[in-house]
C-alpha cells in the first residue's frame, strides 16, 4: 500500500498484480442431460498468491452471454468469482470497480472462458495426455495507478 507521500506525489505509479481467468470441470453425465450443460466454471479475480485485493477493488462486474440468466453479476467482497454451468466458451466482460471509486476510473478486462485444456497450438487436449482436466487458464495483468489522490 502506498504511504501517505507517495499516494499525494504526482507521477507516482503504484502497480499491484492482479490475477484472473477461470477453472472448468466437466459435469457427470447423468447431469449434463438435465440441461445439455456439459461443464462447471469458474471465472475469479484474484490477487497474485492469494493477496487480498479487498482493500483497494469495491467490486466486480462479470458480464456472462446474453442467454445466461440475470448476464450482469455483481460481486461486492472477495472471493471475486462466478460460478456457473455451461455447455461452450465465450468472452466474458470483467470490470473493476476500485476504492475510493471517485479517484479511478473502472477498468475494463475480457477474458476468453476456456472449458479445455489446450495445446501451445491451440488443439484440445485429450485427458489422457497428464494434462489436468480441469483447465486453468490466468493473464496476469498488472493494474496500475498513476498520480494516485
Ligand atoms: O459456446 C459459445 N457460446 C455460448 C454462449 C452461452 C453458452 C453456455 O454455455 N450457456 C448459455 C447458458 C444457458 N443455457 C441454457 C439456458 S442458460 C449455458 S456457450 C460459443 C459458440 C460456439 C463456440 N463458443
């Protein structure tokens, strides 16, 4: 966290690591024909090795797909995830709202909902192959604020 000087020094950037992306599971079969749903996901935000980003995001918004019900869900203390059944991938808007929510502007994040693991070359990967089948897939982004108030 910044000291009081450096929160008032112009032209001071303060950079804090931010972590998200999601995690998928495939639903057992007698579930999936329920709802043609064939995996269970879990997009989060998160701080780099579990730091707690409480203290400077207010919330999050995740926009899921349109057929989703209620797409817009608002997280307002941590953990930062939805977790939601889904038969494909699609983008996800992410926006974080940040405390003191006056000083900086909400910042904008897609992120690519992957229900696979996947090659380097973007083929699927087969369970077989040692590969987890629950697919983790992270952009580390660092937030930055500059001129902080
Ligand atoms: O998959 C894709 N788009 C998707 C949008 C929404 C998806 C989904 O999983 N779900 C909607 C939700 C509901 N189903 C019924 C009632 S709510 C479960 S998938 C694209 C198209 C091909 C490649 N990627």
């Amino acid at each position: 966290m910044a000291t009081p000087s450096q929160r008032r020094t112009k032209g001071v950037t303060i950079v804090r690591p931010i972590v998200y992306g999601n995690v998928a599971n495939p639903l057992p079969p007698r579930k999936t024909q329920e709802t043609d749903h064939t995996h269970k996901w879990t997009v989060s935000v998160r701080g780099v090795n579990g730091e707690d980003i409480s203290y400077y995001i207010k919330k999050v918004v995740f926009k899921l797909h349109e057929t989703y019900q209620n797409p817009l869900r608002t997280v307002e203390q941590p953990p930062f995830e939805i977790t939601e059944t889904g038969w494909g991938e699609f983008e996800l808007a992410i926006k974080l709202h940040f405390i003191p929510e006056s000083n900086e502007k909400p910042v904008p994040l897609y992120h690519n909902l992957r229900l696979h693991p996947y090659e380097e070359d973007g083929t699927i990967l087969s369970a077989n192959k040692n590969k987890p089948v629950s697919s983790f897939q992270y952009d580390e982004l660092a937030s930055v604020f500059t001129d902080p108030t």
